[in-house]
C-alpha cells in the first residue's frame, strides 16, 4: 500500500531505496484515473519540462507523474562516472518501484530521449498488466555519429559558452546532471550501446514521436520501432521539428499524445472513471 501523498501543482519528493528524488503531480492521482508516468531527457528534470505535464493533464483529463532522475533537479546526486549501462539500470531498478510507491493502477509511460530510452527498456523487460501504452520522443535505441557530434559540442557550450550557468538554474548539481550523461555518451565503449533488442519484447502500443530535424537522432531510431515491435506503432514525424517535440511544436504533440491515450485506455474504461 503506497503512502505517497498526490498533491496536484505541487513539487515535492519521494523515497525510492533511500534516495530522495524530485517530482510533481498534475490532475486526478492514481485510482481516480489512469496515470501517465513521464520520464526526462539526458540534461532534463522536474522543471525543464515546462508547463507540458500540466497542460498533458488538461487535454488527456489523466493524472501526470514526473519526477526528476538522481543528479537531476533537486533530486539527490550519483556517484560518476555514471555506468555505461544506466539508463537500462534505471528502467529495471527505479521505475519497478516509483510505479509502485505512487500507487500506480494503469496508465502510460511518456519518455524524452534518455526518458524515451528508459520507458523503452521497461516496456520490453516488464509484462506489466497495469502499462497501457508507451510513448517515446526522440528515443534513442543506438549510437549515430551524428548524434555523438552534438553531444560533444554540448560539452563545448557546457564547459565554454555559459550552458553550465543555464542548467544551475535548474540542477543543484549542474556538474553531476552534465558529466553522468555527457560522459557515459562519450565515453569511447558507448559507441557499442544498442538497446535495440528491448523493441522485440513490446506487448503494447506504442506511439513514437521524432522530429524530423532532431540534431540529437535520425529517423533510423524510430524507424526500429516500426521493423521490431510486435505490438502496433503509431509514428508522427514532426517536420521543422528538432530534438524536443513538446517545447517546439507542443499542440501537435499534445493532440497526437491526448489521441493515442484515448485510443488505449478508453476502451477499458479507465480513463473514464472519476
């Protein structure tokens, strides 16, 4: 029995083995509606989010849960370097059971980039009856040389340009948010990282959202969902879109997230109840 308070509006923490971590509820909590559970990208958090999960929970109705990932936010920090293996860790290790601490009942899981990645390992390890759908922006399922490159300019901007002064603004740790992510992505043994082989084990929709200008992946990393998941695959390529969907072009991101939603859990009936 979960003990979390859901208070709407509100950022507040949650325990997980000990570690505190940041997070904010929008909408109706677990047991009133379905939930969308959303995961950040690799500099991301609470806050970086936006006015996107409270508006998500207007135009869905649904309750969103985001929280920041240690080193992230105001969320405690990590040892570094961060293992080359940790988005695949924080699917099987953490998402198991903040699902479970926030009482949740059935619903989504809304991932960015390393978020999509990380909703993308846990919708292919798990058979969770309770998961709906998975929603994957800009996921990343390999390395691309393309990808590598701006990832090693962000470290210029970062270390040369003033990016550093941006992100402590929103990470308690700029430094532990920055390096856990840029190291693991330029560490030389990443280039072999693939998660790939997750796709094969999706038991349910999915819908997959890729700028079609992402400076961060090309289509090749949607375009393995459409080849490998055995479970349908709705694909929305946003032209004149980079790497963030929901901050350049969010109502069409907001109405092809609201539809698929609607599509997966009306049906049972449990976006319905209230």
């Amino acid at each position: 029995m979960t003990t979390f308070e859901w208070k709407p509006g509100e950022t507040g923490f949650i325990g997980i083995d000990g570690v505190r971590l940041e997070c904010a509820c929008h909408g109706p909590p677990p047991g009133e509606q379905a939930t969308i559970v959303m995961l950040h990208e690799g500099l991301g958090c609470v806050a970086l989010w936006r006015d996107f999960p409270a508006r998500l929970a207007e135009a869905t109705g649904l309750g969103v849960f985001a929280y920041s990932r240690a080193g992230y936010g105001q969320s405690d920090p990590v040892d570094l370097p961060r293992p080359l293996d940790y988005m695949s860790r924080e699917a099987r290790d953490v998402v198991p059971r903040l699902l479970d601490a926030i009482g949740f009942e059935r619903g989504l899981l809304l991932g960015h980039s390393d978020g999509a990645s990380i909703a993308a390992v846990y919708a292919g390890s798990f058979n969770d009856a309770r998961l709906a759908g998975v929603v994957l922006m800009a996921p990343h399922f390999f390395t691309e040389p393309e990808g590598l490159s701006s990832i090693a300019a962000a470290k210029e901007a970062y270390e040369k340009e003033g990016l550093r002064q941006r992100l402590g603004k929103y990470h308690r740790d700029p430094d532990n948010a920055f390096y856990g992510w840029n190291g693991a992505w330029l560490d030389p043994g990443f280039e072999r990282w693939n998660i790939a082989g997750s796709i094969d084990g999706f038991n349910v929709p999915v819908l997959a959202i890729q700028g079609e200008a992402d400076q961060y992946g090309t289509l090749a990393q949607v375009r393995q969902i459409e080849r490998r998941s055995p479970s349908s695959v709705t694909l929305e390529i946003l032209p004149g879109c980079g790497h963030s969907p929901h901050l350049e072009k969010p109502e069409e991101t907001l109405s092809a997230i609201a539809g698929f939603a609607g599509s997966v859990l009306v049906p049972d009936g449990l976006a319905e109840r209230g």
